[in-house]
C-alpha cells in the first residue's frame, strides 16, 4: 500500500481486478432480475456497468449523475442528471450499480432517488453497507481505492483540470 498522508492507505485497483470482480458481482445478481435495466452510478458506475449490462445481456443502461468528490476530498452532493425512466418507477426493476460506496452519503441520495432499485457495488466500506443489496468485497474505511480510471501509474489531475 501507498501512504497518501500520515492517516490514509491506499489501493490501487487495476483494471483486471474490476474486470474480475464485477464478474464475481454478476455472478451474484444473476437470478435475482429480470432487470428493466441498468443505472450506473456517474462516474464510478459507468465502467462496472458496461460489464453487467454485457455478461447479464441488458441492452437499457441509463445514469444517475451526483457528484460529490473533488479529487480526495468529499464535499457537498450536487444532482446532476437523473434517469427519468428508472425515476417513474421509483427504481423497481432497475438495477442501481456503482464501483465504490463510501460514507455512505452518494449511496443514500441514490436511494432517495430510486428507492426501490437493487444497489449493487463492487467495492463497500462499512459506512456505506448500509445502503447496498449486493456488493463483492469489502474495504476497510481508512484506505484510499484509485481505480484504473483515476489514475496512471501516479495520480494524474484529469486533463480537464489543467486549465
């Protein structure tokens, strides 16, 4: 593990292990549909998802748009976009993905949205669990996850950023 600062760990997750893993999340969702379809918890969710909606053969994948990181630092929740379709049915029959939940504060915003979706997650921390249906692994609260999306072999600020 990398050392951020004195009280965070972190790990990097590559993208052979979220490929992995989210098979191991089919695997675990697979019988419980059938699903209307996806919604993928923007942005974290986009890459988990595209790989449910493949091996699952769900052709309607839709977003929830809420922000609430800047870098490593978790500020205010900001709605962006929701999935109106999923909404009209307050979630029922839809499948509600992401790659991480935290805290716990994206996850409860999402369910207040969707309250009826199943919450799947590759990746939970102990404060969020609360909030998830299914998920694959657990991590613990203190470390820091880079996903294979985030990062290079270092943390590089998204292009966007620079200007």
């Amino acid at each position: 593990m990398v050392q951020l600062r004195d009280d965070i760990e972190s790990r990097s997750v590559t993208w052979a292990d979220v490929h992995r893993d989210t098979k191991a999340l089919v695997r675990k969702l697979l019988g419980l549909g059938p699903w209307e379809g996806i919604v993928a918890l923007t942005r974290g969710g986009l890459v988990p998802a595209a790989i449910v909606a493949r091996e699952m053969e769900i052709r309607v994948v839709d977003t929830l748009c809420i922000t609430s990181y800047d870098e490593q630092v978790q500020g205010n929740l900001n709605v962006l976009k929701v999935p109106e379709r999923a909404v009209a049915a307050e979630g029922a029959g839809w499948l509600l993905l992401d790659d991480l939940v935290d805290t716990g504060s994206t996850a409860k915003a999402a369910r207040e949205i969707l309250p009826k979706a199943h919450f799947a997650t590759v990746y939970a921390k102990p404060q969020g669990l609360a909030h998830v249906d299914t998920f694959v692994h657990e991590v613990a609260q203190e470390v820091w996850v880079f996903f294979p999306w985030d990062t290079e072999p270092q943390y590089v600020r998204p292009l966007a950023g620079d200007g």
